[in-house]
C-alpha cells in the first residue's frame, strides 16, 4: 500500500482500493470544492492515479454500481425529439461551459 501524505491520508480514511480512493475524492469535490482543489494543487502527483487513469477507468466501467450523484444535463437518444423540453428544463440560466460527448467514457 502506498505511504500518503497527512492530507491525503486523512481523505482516503477507510478507502482500501483505489476505487474507493476515487469516491472519496468525488465526495470531497461535492463537499468541499476549494479543498478538494486545494488537495489536488498541493499533492497532484500524489491524486493524479485516483482522479485520472488508471482509476477513472475502473469508474467508468462500475458508474452504474458506483452511488455517484451527477452534476450535469445528460441528453440520450431515449430523449430524441425532447431535447428542447429538456434544456428548457434546466434549473441554470447562466451556463458557460457545455462538453458534449458521444459517450464513449475517457
């Protein structure tokens, strides 16, 4: 098992796979999104594994096991001929970034 600094260590309480190691790292950016950026500027190399591949990989494949909450609009081919209805739908007004993507995880 890797030695992690204190921060990190005291995130990570508990979480023995690298995948449990990503959840409490999602739970902290819904949290705390300045710690969470915080932790991430101050101890990239350290994060990078659970936030990116090879881990992200892993959640891509187990998302619908995985007890995430989402924080975006996501539009299907189920939704095809509703997608106005959908947008109009959306609680924000003041969107400033929108990545579409075909779905194909990373």
């Amino acid at each position: 098992m890797a030695k992690h600094s204190e921060a990190v260590a005291g995130v990570f309480a508990g979480a023995e796979k690298d995948i449990d190691k990503y959840m409490a790292l999602r739970g902290l950016r819904v949290r705390d999104p300045d710690a969470y950026y915080r932790l991430l500027t101050k101890h990239t190399e350290e994060i990078l594994p659970y936030v990116y591949t090879p881990t992200v990989g892993e959640a891509c494949q187990k998302y619908s096991n995985l007890n995430v909450q989402t924080t975006g609009l996501y539009i299907s081919l189920n939704d095809r001929g509703r997608v106005l209805e959908k947008l109009r739908q959306w609680p924000h007004q003041d969107v400033t970034t929108i990545v579409a993507t075909d779905g194909e995880r990373i």
